[in-house]
C-alpha cells in the first residue's frame, strides 16, 4: 500500500500532472545490477494549461523479495533546459563526455577533434589534401580514473585506419597500450569496444590516427570516444534547474513481482513553462530519475499579429499545432507541379494525380480556417514536360521543361484555381473548372536552382535557364491573378554574388528579374554554429575551407542594401532557417529549441519582412529530415515551446529591432518599439551571466518578465535576471 506524506492540505485540490520519466540509472525495461524496482510512465509530458489530468507513476518490483520506499520528489522550474547526463547502468557515466579532446594533422593544430562534445552526430573532418602522415588527439579527462571500457562511435569508417593508443597521469610521460598499437578501426561501423584487457590508469590519452600503407588524403574521426572505470565511484548527479515549485514524499510497499500505481499531486495546476522533476527512491541502493515536463501557452494568438512568422509544412494533419504555436503564414512543400498534371492540358488539385493523391483543396482550406496565410512553391517538371534525356535516371523531375511555356501555364493553373480572380473557363484545364478560390496569399517559383547536382538538384540546369523559366511562371501568375504576391525561387544562401543575378541578368525586353517580382526569397541555415556569429551555410557549402568571410548579418545587410539600392519596394522573406537535431549539420533538442527563436529574432531585427522556419516535422538525424518542431512519432520537441513563447511575445510587432549595446559582445539585448509598448528580448551565447532590469530601459520598469518557455517571471523576486542562451522576454 502507498500513502500520501505531502504539505498539501487533503482539502486543497489536487493537480495529478501528466510527465515521462527519463530514467536514471536505469531506463524503462532496464535495471541495473543490484537495483529491484523497475519505474515508468506512459503519458506524454506535454500538459495543456490549468487542466487537471490524471497520471501515475508506475513502480515493478523485479526482486523475489518484498520491498517497500520512500519516494521522495522535487518540481522545479526549468528555464534554461538544464543539460542530464545519464550513466550507463552497469559501466556508469561515460567520463569522456566535457574531457577536453584536440586534434594535431602533420604538426598543424587543428582544435576541437570532437570526439567528447556528448553529440553522436558531429565528427571531425579535414580538408582534402595530397596526404597527410598522421593525425594525433589528445585527449585530457578531469581527473585520473581506472579505465576498463573504452568504446568509439564509428563515422566514416572507410576513412579511418590504424592508430596507435598511449596513456599518461601527468601528460609528460605516454606509456603503450599494449593491446591497442596498430590497432585497426578500418570499416568497423557503429559502435565498437576497444580490447581493454586490464583497467588502463590514466587521465589522459593520446592516439595517432595513420594508415600503415601510405598517406591519408583527408582525416576522418569517429563521431566519438567513450570512456569508463564502472559505477562503483559514481554519483549521481540530480540536475537543479531553478525556482522550487512544489516538493513531497510519497511510501509504497511491492512485494514480489508486483506492479503498483502511485499518483503524483501538486498543490495547484501548473501555468505554461518547462519543468523538471527529481524523484529519488530510497531503495538499496537508492535510484533516482528525472522527467521534463511542459505545459503549453493559454491562447492562441490572432494571426493578423503574427504574419511575420512561417513554417514549412507538408502535413495538414498538424495544423492545428502549426496554428497552436502561433505562426501566420504556411510555406506549403507539396504544391509540386508533378503533383496536380500527369499529362499536358490536363491538371487536378483535388487529389486525383498518382502515386501521391494531394489534394491541395482540402489542404489549403484547412489552413485558411485557422486563419493562416499559405505559400506554396511550384517546382519538379512532371515526367511529359521535362527536358530530361531517356539516359537520365535519377532525378528527372529537377530538369526544366522542354517548353517553357508550359511552366507558365502550370502557374496560370494554380493561381487560377487558388487566387482571387475568377478566370474563364476555356482557360482552365482541370475536369471541374473552378477558378478563385481565395485560398493562397502568395506564389515562389521554384525552390533553390543555384544548388548544383544532377543526381538530386532541385533544378538541373544554369541560372540563365532558371531566369526563363521564372519569367514565364511570372506571366503566368499575373495572367491569373494580377494581385497575387509572387516571390522569386528560394534561393539556398544569401551570398551576394548569388542573389544579385537577378539583376545582372537581363531578358530580351531589357527588364532584370527582380523588376518582375514583389518579394525577394532566400535561405539561411547555420548548421553547429551560433546564428549570431555564423559564417557558412552548410547547406550551400561542402568545404570548411570554402567558407565566406562575412558573417550571416553582414551578408543580410549587404542584401538589404542591394535590395534598397534596386527595387525598395521588394520585401524580403527568410523562407527557410532552421535546425536539425543530429545528422551532419545538427545537434541536440536543447540546442536547437535555444537557436531558432534567436536565428528569428536577429533577422526581424536586421530588417527581413518575415521568417519561416523549417520545418513542421521531422525526428530522422539526417540533414533537414531532424529539423522538425514535431518529433515523427507526433510528440513535441521543446523548440515547439520556444517559439510559441518568441511569436506571442513579439506578436503584433513590425519592423526592425534595435540592438541595446551591453559590456558583453556575446550578449544580446534587441528591443522593438509599436506606439507606446515596446518588447526586449535578452539572451547570451557565452557564459550564463546577469541582468540588471532596471539597466535594460532606464526610467521604465517592465509589465512582465517571461521565460523562453512561456513562463511569468516575478519581477519583484529580484532586479537581476539570469540569462543564458534561451531568450528572456521584457515587456514595456
């Protein structure tokens, strides 16, 4: 039987919440030697504000024995996402994780090696080169540890030899590994154990990557290197993430084989914001977990404030968390031209094109019910007009027509259909001929022709050949709709010398395609790199030698000063920025909730007229296929609470941001006036470090002070604000 042992007052009402346990140190079907009670909860951690849900917390005695605890637990606000390690439940925490690890190729430093930074999707890469003699990492743990287990994560296993492993306490003196000296990683792919057959006493190693039969024309680690000396030393680490809000003590008695149910109470519902609860079971040993747990915003915020946010999207059926979040405006995936024609004159955007049966009626009706704006972009040459050659095999759909022509009308058609006017009905070229519908607010043409790849480009073909293809899908969206806001192709990158083709090139009337269109429309993905400092876009650049020497914000100015200079009245939309969670250009779901309101918020700032992030949904750690606010399975990432928390607060605010200068560079402070309210976001990218509140505006004391994650902050608890790199938002 179990009791309750909490403050609460049994009159009170009670608020059973619903969460995940992240197990520690075991996982759910997991236990580790020596532990009898198996812990678990089912329910999503995602509450809906002030509602009153039930939940248990699951406890199974795997013993043979009777045993009866105590469990004690802690609710704490967690603003900052505080970073859990987890040990492994038998070899105890991976000691390699935070070591410090750099990497030395032919007596050239080369820094960060990447093997301890805790992320399974980063690896270390060189440049190409003639051949490199050997590469030699150095890696230094906190302390000197009894190492019995090392292991490696494979990356490029085709790239990796042989190397040579050496250990030292002082970092003076290297002693042999005896069991790993030429010792071979060649194609040995995934996770790997180095033969270890005696604990290695060390704090820190060296190993010298070469290849025994010549020189290596590029360097490429394992994606990481761990390191063990057992759970016997361990202790466990419970995470302290910020302000307490409720704690308690719960008693359950199992016996044998049991499973029993233990309701967890709180004194009142939570309001929105991201928690993190401590429980610690006083077994023997003891166990102890912790569990994230968020609770979405109130409101829904009123689109006509929020059309400077976007989001890519392919999945209709998450719409109603798409609009939930609080985004204006849908950049729609699937409005592909292969996708409503399978042969000439003949078009449906009903559903009625195989294999994929989208039907673009229903879809953007869903959108316009929730009171959300829809872009689609039009690209992928149907098999009967594209120009590729009977050899092509891959990638057909990315040529251009045969005939430009008919590009122009399979935008006639679309806009036809979905713009505002109605067009006759000798014109149309679908079975029901319905013409305005008023169901998309605006139109791009093609989507990234300056990437280069004729197995999987999105256009096969040169620039010169994308501009004719534009201009006649511009005649043909003004042919339809006359009003409707046509915006160039995305274009990958925001490198000068790429968009300002547009107005180097000209046609044979003399006009240059910027003077055909109303919206100038780019990309920018920052990959591992902090938005405000930013350099390469990995998504454009596949060399780090390659890499540009202006940063994000100043190639943004220098379009924005293009664009003023050429054509002012253009707007410029960011349809694309985003990041994923693993994959070669990602990192993990902390960081990605942390980046994307900032890579937002500093583009508003620098005077881009929207922002649409990519994309909706997403989980597999393949580049941009991890990018999703919406994991597959259909759960919530963080980043979903983050920028629900940026859109409500910057809601209903226009133009640019004015930067408040501080003592830190790393700190940024922007703040946007509208009237007489005005809106401060605050945050970091170095070390977390404090904020004088009254210093922010001088005179003006904020109305409200909230979290990254939605949660009211208490201006009265104190004049000092912590930041780090999830935004702080300051109401004036």
């Amino acid at each position: 039987m179990f009791q309750f042992v909490t403050n609460c007052d049994r009159s009170c009402r009670l608020c059973c919440f619903a969460l995940v346990l992240m197990m520690m140190p075991f996982a759910v079907g997991e236990s580790a030697v020596g532990q009898s009670v198996r812990v678990s909860l089912e329910t999503p951690n995602v509450l809906e504000a002030n509602d009153d849900p039930s939940a248990t917390l699951r406890f199974e005695n795997v013993s043979d024995q009777a045993m009866s605890a105590a469990v004690s637990y802690t609710l704490q606000l967690n603003s900052s996402l505080v970073e859990m390690t987890k040990p492994h439940p038998t070899l105890g925490y991976d000691h390699a994780i935070g070591a410090k690890s750099t990497v030395r190729i032919d007596d050239k430093d080369y820094g960060d090696a990447l093997l301890t930074d805790g992320n399974p999707f980063t690896a270390f890469e060189s440049p190409w080169t003639k051949g490199h003699r050997e590469a030699v990492v150095l890696i230094e743990l906190t302390q000197t540890r009894d190492i019995n287990v090392m292991r490696w994560q494979a990356a490029d296993a085709n790239w990796i030899w042989q190397v040579d492993v050496e250990s030292s306490i002082d970092g003076e003196s290297y002693w042999p590994i005896e069991s790993l000296q030429a010792f071979s990683m060649h194609k040995k792919w995934g996770q790997q154990v180095f033969p270890l057959p005696a604990p290695v006493k060390a704090r820190f190693l060296r190993l010298r990557f070469y290849n025994a039969d010549g020189p290596m024309n590029i360097v490429r680690l394992p994606k990481s290197i761990e390191i063990f000396d057992g759970p016997q030393n361990d202790v466990v680490k419970m995470p302290v993430a910020g302000k307490r809000i409720d704690s308690g003590q719960l008693e359950i008695a199992l016996k044998p084989g049991q499973i029993r149910s233990l309701p967890i109470a709180l004194k009142q519902p939570l309001s929105p914001g991201a928690y993190l609860l401590t429980w610690t079971l006083s077994t023997d040993p003891s166990q102890s977990g912790w569990s994230e747990i968020f609770v979405k915003p109130t409101d829904v915020p009123n689109k006509n404030a929020t059309r400077r946010f976007g989001i890519n999207s392919s999945d209709v059926q998450l719409a109603d968390l798409m609009s939930q979040c609080g985004f204006g405006w849908v950049r729609f995936e699937n409005g592909k031209w292969s996708m409503s024609s399978d042969a000439r004159d003949h078009y449906s955007f009903s559903g009625k094109i195989a294999p994929w049966h989208v039907d673009q009626d229903a879809i953007y009706r869903a959108y316009r019910s929730r009171k959300m704006k829809v872009m689609p972009y039009v690209f992928q040459t149907p098999e009967w007009a594209t120009s590729a050659g009977t050899k092509v095999t891959k990638n057909r759909a990315g040529y251009p027509p045969k005939q430009m022509s008919d590009y122009g009308d399979a935008v006639y058609q679309f806009v036809a259909r979905f713009g505002t006017q109605k067009r006759p009905d000798d014109s149309l070229k679908t079975d029901d001929r319905l013409s305005g519908a008023d169901l998309i607010d605006a139109i791009e043409l093609w989507n990234e022709p300056n990437l280069v790849g004729p197995s999987w480009a999105p256009f096969v073909g040169s620039i010169e050949q994308y501009f004719e293809v534009m201009r006649a899908g511009v005649d043909g969206a003004r042919k339809a709709d006359p009003n409707l806001t046509v915006t160039s192709c995305g274009w990958a990158g925001i490198e000068p010398e790429t968009i300002q083709q547009m107005t180097r090139f000209r046609y044979a009337d003399g006009k240059c395609p910027l003077d055909l269109i109303d919206v100038i429309n780019v990309h920018f993905y920052s990959g591992v790199q902090e938005p405000e400092v930013a350099k390469e876009d990995p998504n454009i650049r596949k060399e780090k030698s390659d890499q540009p020497d202006a940063s994000y914000l100043d190639q943004l100015d220098e379009l924005i000063r293009w664009r003023d200079q050429h054509k002012p009245s253009a707007k410029i939309w960011m349809t694309e920025t985003g990041n994923d969670v693993g994959g070669p250009i990602g990192l993990s779901e902390r960081k990605q909730a942390a980046k994307l309101p900032r890579v937002t918020m500093i583009t508003l700032a620098r005077g881009i007229d929207k922002v649409f992030i990519y994309r909706e949904s997403g989980s597999k750690p393949t580049m941009h296929a991890g990018a999703g606010l919406v994991r597959d399975d259909g759960t919530l990432r963080p980043s979903w609470f983050t920028m629900a928390t940026m859109i409500r607060q910057l809601a209903g605010f226009q133009g640019r941001g004015e930067r408040i200068q501080h003592d830190r560079s790393d700190t940024w402070i922007l703040r946007w006036i509208e009237g007489d309210q005005s809106v401060v976001a605050a945050w970091t990218i170095g070390a977390e470090s404090k904020l004088k509140v009254s210093d922010v505006i001088a005179g003006q004391a904020p109305k409200s002070i909230v979290d990254a994650f939605g949660h009211s902050i208490e201006s009265s608890d104190s004049d000092e604000i912590t930041l780090s790199e999830f935004p702080v938002y300051l109401a004036y």
